[in-house]
C-alpha cells in the first residue's frame, strides 16, 4: 500500500535496485563541488607576486624602454620636468590667471605652510615645534632662482623635504611655484610701482591718529 511518505523516499521511488548508483552520483557531486574554480579566484599574478619565470624573481614587469603608457605620453618636459635642456625654466610654462594664484595660496597654506609658514619665511609651526627650518623664500638667493627649481623641490623633494609628488598633481604644483613668487613680491614690493593714487593712501596710512579702517576701504576700491 503507497503511503504519502513513499512518494518523498526517493530511494523507494528509483526502487532497491537503483539506489546505491543514486548515492555514488551523490558523491561525485559533493567531491567535484571541492574542485569548483570560481573565475575571481583564477590562477594568476598579483602586483609583486615573485615567479620563478622571469630572472629578477618578480612577476612585475619593467616597461619596456622606449615605450609609453596610454595617455601618459609626457612630452613637454617644460611642463612635465620644470627643465629645458636640463636646466630649471625660468618661466612658467603657462598663462597664469588669477585663478592659478588662488589655488597656488589655498595648496600652499594646506601643503607647505607647516614647516614653511604662511608668509614663507620658513618659521611654520612643525619648525617651532622642533623640525629642521627650511629657508626663507625671502633669502636672496631664493628670490633670484629660476621658478622651474620650486616646481622640482615639490616634485623631487630637497634634502630633509620630502616629494610631494604622490600627493600634489602637476598643475596644482604649477600653481604653488606661482604662488611662491607672489609670496616673495608680498615682502619685497617696490614703492615706485606703485600708482599717484596708491601713494597717496599709502602717505595717508602712515600719518598717524588717521582711522586705518577707511584707509582699508580706500585701497580696497583701488585696487578694483
Ligand atoms: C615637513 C616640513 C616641510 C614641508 C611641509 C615643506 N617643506 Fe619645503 N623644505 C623643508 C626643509 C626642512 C627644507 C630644507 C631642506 C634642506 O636644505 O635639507 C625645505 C626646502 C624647500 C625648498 C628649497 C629651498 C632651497 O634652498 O633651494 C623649497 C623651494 C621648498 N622647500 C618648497 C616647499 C613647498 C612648495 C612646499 C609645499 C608643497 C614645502 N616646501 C613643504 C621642509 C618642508
């Protein structure tokens, strides 16, 4: 007589006969699920993995000499390098606006005013804390030095700096290098540039007893 459990038995459904083949098929299964290979974890190199393949031990390969990166083709080594024939540019290798000068200051104050301080004057407050001082931008020398040699201490690092290539990208480095000459104009500024107008409010601010404030406003509508 069938019972509603003979119909859930499947060895009573395949019959005597059948049921040790059913339980070798079974175990088939469950032994090839073991040899399952997933195709995130294929047999492969990661980065720096060693092999015995290639003589330096190191799956890594160099590129090869003479080729390029897609997109990475860096051609212009005024812009790339701060350097023509080897040398330090003299001139920024692009047209600055007011906008590279704004970003120039804001990496700067977030990159360099630690040690550097924020007038550059190398008096930053990991420096006062204790860190070896760097020099002032103002120091003569530095202000004579070809603008290319900022660019390359920010790609290269200098003595106890370290690079900030990893960090800084080259168009923000750019800008930092601009922003160091304005840096140096700012204490270093001659009177005779200066327009009728503005000598005469700089005269004004310099009187004494006059209200500084509006000598302030005064120099803020010239320079616009
Ligand atoms: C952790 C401190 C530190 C930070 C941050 C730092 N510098 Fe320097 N920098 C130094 C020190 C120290 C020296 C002097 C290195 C030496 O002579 O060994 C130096 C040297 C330099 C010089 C070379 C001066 C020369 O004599 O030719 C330049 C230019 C310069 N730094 C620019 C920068 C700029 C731009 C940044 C920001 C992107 C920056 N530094 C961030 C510590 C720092």
């Amino acid at each position: 007589m069938r019972t509603g459990n003979d119909t859930l038995d499947p060895s009573s459904r395949l019959g005597p006969s059948k049921a040790p083949i059913a339980a070798l098929a079974a175990l088939l299964l469950l032994l090839s699920a073991g040899c399952r290979k997933d195709m995130y974890d294929q047999p492969k190199y990661e980065a720096y993995d060693p092999s015995t393949i290639f003589k330096d031990g190191t799956s890594s390969r160099p590129q090869i000499a003479g080729t390029v990166a897609r997109g990475d083709l860096r051609a212009d080594s005024a812009y790339y390098e701060g350097k023509a024939d080897g040398k330090d540019v003299t001139e920024l290798p692009f047209q600055v606006t007011a906008e590279t000068l704004e970003l120039g200051r804001q990496r700067y104050q977030v990159f360099c005013t630690p040690c550097h301080g924020r007038l550059g004057d190398g008096r930053g407050m990991v420096v006062r804390r204790g860190f070896s001082p760097p020099p002032s931008f103002h120091a003569e020398y530095l202000k004579k030095i070809p603008v290319g040699h900022f660019y390359n201490v920010i790609t290269n690092g200098y003595g106890a700096m370290y690079s900030y290539a990893a960090r800084i990208p080259v168009d923000q480095r750019w800008a930092i290098a601009a922003y160091i000459r304005v840096l140096q104009y700012s204490q270093d500024a001659d009177p005779s540039d200066l327009t009728p107008d503005e000598k005469k409010l700089l005269a004004d601010a310099s009187e004494p007893g006059k209200p500084t404030n509006d000598v302030r406003k005064s120099l803020a509508e010239v320079a616009k």
